[in-house]
C-alpha cells in the first residue's frame, strides 16, 4: 500500500516518504498497449518522465461495481508494475447531496474501500469543475464537503483532488476549499481563436499565470495541481462543432506554460488529451494514444522537468531571498534546494529585452555570488573555433552585487542556478 500526503512547508507531494512534483498524464496510454518503439506504453512514459495517470470512470454504478472495480485494478496492477502511481477518478460519486445521499455513499464506500490499499494508487479525483458556470447547475459545496469527510475516514492515506474550470473568481470557488486536499484548474488556451478556453480579457498563453494565481488564491494553504493542453474539445471538430480547427501547443509554448504555472504557485502538473485520437496521426489513432505528442513535447519537457538539475527546485520551499526583475512583464520564483539558489523567470510582455535581476544574497560563508547557470541553455567550453563535441556546458551569467543581466523575450523561459 503507498502512503501519500502533502507537505505543509512547501506543498509538495509526499509518496512513500520522498517529495515529489507530481507530473500526471491525463489519461495515459491505454494499459497493455505498445509505444511506437516496440515498447510497453506505460514503461515508454514512465521512463521518459511521468510519475502519475489518470485513471478510474466517470461513469460508476451500483448494477456493475464489482466488475468495474475489477478493471480499474487491473489498470492499478499494470501501473504498479511499471512505478506508476495513479490518480483515480470517481465521477459524479464524491457528492453525498441528500437526495442521493444512500446511492452515492453506498459506491463511495465500495471503490475507496477496496482500492485504497493498492500500491499503485496516488489520490482521488473528486467532482470535476464543481464550480463551472457552464453547469446546469453548480455542484453545491455541502455535498462535496460530506464526501470529502466520508472518504478520507475511509482512506485517510491518499489526497483528494478537485479541478476546476479557469473560470469564475476566486471568492466563488473558495467556499469549496473544505472539500479537498489539493485544487487546481484545467486551461487550455492554444486554439482558434486563442485562449477561448477561458473566456477572459487575456488570450495568449499567458493567461495561464493568472489562472494559477486565481487558483492559489482559492485554495488557501492548499497546494494547486494546474492541468495543461495536449488536445481539448475546442479544437476537435464534431457534429455539434463543425467549424473547430486542430491545434497543439508547441514544445516552446508548453514548456512556457508548465514554467509559468510553476513559478505562480502550481506544485503539480497534469497534461490533458493524449487519449483523444480523434485529431490524432493515423498511426496515433491505432495506437490509442498521441504518440507524437509525447515524442515532440511531452518527453523533452518531462525529461527537463525530472532532470537532476531543475527536479529539486520544485519541491523546494520559496526562498527568503527577495530577488526582482526590472521589468514588469517578468515573473520569477526563488527557491533554494541542495545548495543552490535556484531563479524561474518568465516574460509574458512582448518586449525583447536585456532583464535586470536584483537581490541575489550572499552565499552562506559570506562570499558574494559572482556567476551562475542558466540550465538547459548549453555554450562550448572553452568556445570555438574549433568546434569540439563533448564540451558542452550550461551558459553562464555574470553576478555583481547581487545583479545580473539576461536577454529575454516574449514566452522565453530562464531556470538559473547559483551556488550558495
């Protein structure tokens, strides 16, 4: 059985003892299935970066649970086998309303008691975007918060995950803040027209800090799990949407957005429609699953994001260090891990620029700190000519007086590192 929880000073997951940023495919590839490579499909992801699939029904039923619950642990078992963790969705069955109440907590009971002890399983998916103005109707707090409760009595080792739309204010979804563990919202924004998805003033990717801020702010104390886009039904024609156009986010673009949802706050992230084949390749199509995606997006970004170099950052705790951008259309976050200060920053203005970074301390046997590294950004050295293979190092910055200078323009992204 895994034992999960979350980490009060920083937010992070905790699995089996060690923190964790959660990386999520949702939904991974079908269990059983074979990666272009030959492979198995869920060693090919787990290999290549992604901690945790999204698993479970949205659809669960008194008349088939035994043999439902039979199948959602076959896909545990095949998870466990390669070190996945899963996060399981329940559908509509964590709202306990009173009209439904002895129906829902009847299902509640039976899926939670007899998978919560499996080794694979990570959290529970709660009621998807309770608060989506979309809705009918939205899903009334009272009948989440009673699940919630009846849930972690039965298992009070896993989380509760509640995703929200990108829409709304954050008074309006923190009245749900006792209904879960972790929250986050799901934001699409790369489509035609642009940032449809959530509706507001902003349109480019950008939008998708605020909506992780928005998030943070809802959630409290709580940390915040952002679902970024593979593909969504906005960009999947259909009978009933005729006129929508296939689109994907570039490495670029999803690597900007997995950063500016970092540096506002977000400690997870989960990627949304691998498994909607739909717009995918024909060969994709066959396979199940967006496997040309993974192979020009998703494994690069996971493969940074998991790396040795930028992994202990975003589990680390915010660092004291106040450091400041000169300009205002640059985000950053501090954090201090391992001993290194490490600086996110992101541009979301279209300007192209030489940045100014103040504020960087002094490393800790009083020294001042006269360069740094800027991760996954590599220069010869020593520089050419002649050009020589097997010399590549990360590209450095210069530091005086807690500042330094860098190029940045509009979507770039910048990890530096500092030894302290």
């Amino acid at each position: 059985m895994s034992v999960v929880s979350v980490d009060r000073a920083t937010g992070a997951l905790v699995v089996e003892g060690r923190k964790t940023f959660p990386l999520v495919l949702s939904n991974g590839p079908p269990a059983g299935a074979k990666a272009p490579s030959g492979r198995d499909a869920l060693a090919e992801v787990a290999a290549g970066g992604a901690g945790f699939i999204r698993v479970g029904r949205p659809d669960w039923s008194l008349e088939s649970i035994a043999q439902q619950i039979a199948a959602e642990r076959e896909v545990l078992d095949a998870a466990a086998a390669h070190g996945l963790h899963c996060w399981l969705q329940l559908g509509n069955v964590p709202d306990l309303p009173a009209r439904t109440l002895a129906a829902n907590e009847q299902l509640l009971t039976s899926i939670v008691g007899e998978l919560k002890g499996h080794p694979a399983l990570g959290a529970w998916k709660g009621i998807d975007e309770p608060a989506n103005p979309n809705r009918p109707a939205r899903v009334p707090v009272a009948g989440l918060v009673r699940a919630y409760r009846k849930l972690r009595a039965t298992d009070p080792d896993h989380p509760v995950v509640i995703t929200q739309a990108p829409v709304g204010t954050a008074a309006k979804l923190t009245p749900y803040r006792p209904a879960f563990d972790i929250t986050g919202a799901d934001i699409y924004p790369v489509s035609y027209p642009p940032g449809k998805h959530a509706g507001g003033r902003r349109r480019d990717i950008g939008v998708v800090g605020d909506v992780t801020r928005r998030m943070v702010q809802a959630a409290g104390s709580k940390p915040v799990w952002m679902t970024l886009q593979i593909a969504w039904s906005g960009v999947i024609a259909s009978e009933q949407h005729p006129a929508n156009i296939p689109r994907f986010p570039t490495l670029n673009q999803e690597r900007f957005m997995a950063y500016q949802a970092i540096v506002n706050g977000a400690r997870g992230l989960a990627f949304f429609g691998g498994h909607l084949t739909q717009i995918a390749r024909p060969a994709d199509a066959q396979a199940g699953w967006n496997w040309t995606f993974w192979e020009q997006v998703l494994r690069p970004l996971l493969g940074e994001l998991t790396s040795a170099s930028v992994a202990p950052a975003l589990v680390a705790p915010n660092a004291r260090s106040r450091v400041k951008a000169s300009a205002k259309d640059v985000q950053l976050a501090a954090r201090e891990a391992g001993g290194f200060l490490y600086v996110i920053a992101v541009r979301t203005g279209s300007a192209t620029s030489r940045v100014g970074f103040s504020g960087l301390p002094h490393k800790k046997n009083g020294r001042p700190i006269t360069g740094g590294e800027v991760l996954f950004e590599y220069v010869q050295d020593p520089l050419p000519p002649p050009i020589e293979p097997g010399h590549q190092t990360f590209r450095t910055v210069a530091v005086s007086n807690g500042q330094f200078r860098d190029w940045m323009a509009q979507h770039d992204v910048r990890i530096y590192r500092f030894r302290r």
